[in-house]
C-alpha cells in the first residue's frame, strides 16, 4: 500500500478507536483531524528522517509519530507513550497498517532518558502538545546523540516559551537551530528546532514528575 493510503487507514483507524478510547478530543471532526495530520507533515518539509532513528514523546494517538512513520518508511521509530491505552493503540495500529519501523515504548520519558539503551542514541526528538519548552528540552535533550534535533510543535505563545527555555538549554546542552512559521489549525505555528551541542550532564532527566513540577 502507498504512504497516502497508508495515512487514509491510519486516519479511519484513529477516528474509529477515539470514540472508544480518548486519543485526542471527543469533539474532534474529520476536518479538524485532517489539519491536525497537516501539521504533523510540516516536519517532512524541512526534515528528513529516512535512514534516522527518531524517538516520539508523548505519542498519544500517534501524533505526529505514526504519521511521520508512515511517511518515512525507512526511518526508525520509537514512540514513547506511558499510558496503557494509548500505548496499546499504537501497537495494533503499527501491526495494522504493517509498519516494521515503529516501536513503541510505555514508560515515562524520564526513565527513558535516563536508560544507557535510549541515551544519546536518537538522531530526532519529536515533541507535539506535551509541555512548554523549558520541560522539553529536559525530556529531549538526553534522548539526542550530540548534533541531533529536537523538534517541537509550538503555537503563538512560542516566543514567551522560548524565553522561559533560555537556562534549560543551557544546562541540559541545547541551542536553538531554527525557527519554521506557517499558519494552520487557526492560527500561527512554529516548529522550533532545538540541536544538542554538547552532552547532557548525568543529573538529567531528574527523577519523574520533577521536570514538570520544577522547571530549570
């Protein structure tokens, strides 16, 4: 099966399980859904992960990890999601649609990080509506071989976010790479694109639940 029809499965099957399990909003409609698979696609214009091993935080109902698996069939892909149900949905939507490169994880991303077997091993960090910025950076930047990208969806509030990240990056040995714009789900967005330049102290991730509780 082609990527396209592949994303048409993927789209039916979201929005079939979502009304028995809440993977994104209930209130959702196909239309809504659609631009949300857009926004996953943003990625895909400036980045390649063919041949990459790129790890998802917070996949959620796959979003944009699923997506972006789909797309770059020869990439290698770790999702990353700690609640059972939603784990489990992706799972079966990986052996659904036959998608040897995804692999999913169900565990917190701070035990994550802090694991020799995931540590610096990834070429790309996708994070999508999980956290602001000052939390990710301490949740991806573990994750990333030194020169890697971490990637995260952000809205119109990026500027401020930025701002709030600025003693994060430097601690955990990030700066930011790049900034995208472009217009989507009704209004402005920004991938912002976040390079490991050196390597994470071992203190980071702290323990789980304190990233977010304290912030750097």
């Amino acid at each position: 099966m082609k990527k396209e029809g592949k994303l048409r499965q993927f789209q039916e099957l979201l929005e079939r399980e979502n009304k028995r399990v809440n993977l994104v909003s209930k209130q959702m409609s196909r239309e809504d859904l659609e631009k949300h698979f857009e926004d996953c696609l943003e990625f895909a214009r400036y980045w390649d992960a063919t041949g990459k091993l790129v790890a998802d935080i917070g996949s959620g109902g796959g979003l944009p990890g699923m997506v972006l698996a789909i797309v770059f069939s020869e990439g290698k892909f770790c999702l990353i999601e700690a609640d059972s149900k939603k784990s489990a949905f992706l799972t079966m939507a990986g052996r659904e649609l036959n998608l040897p490169n995804v692999r999913v994880i169900t565990e917190r991303v701070e035990a994550i990080g802090r694991d020799d077997g995931f540590r610096a091993m990834f070429d790309f960090v996708l994070v999508r509506a999980v956290a602001r910025l000052n939390v990710l950076v301490e949740y991806g930047l573990p994750l990333l071989k030194r020169g890697g990208l971490l990637v995260a969806w952000k809205g119109r509030n990026c500027n401020v976010e930025l701002k709030e990240a600025v003693r994060a990056l430097e601690v955990i040995g990030g700066q930011v790479k790049d900034l995208k714009a472009y217009c989507l789900l009704g209004g402005q967005r920004y991938l912002v694109a976040i390079e490991k330049v050196k390597e994470t102290p071992e203190a980071y991730p702290t323990r789980i639940g304190v990233p977010e509780k304290r912030p750097l």
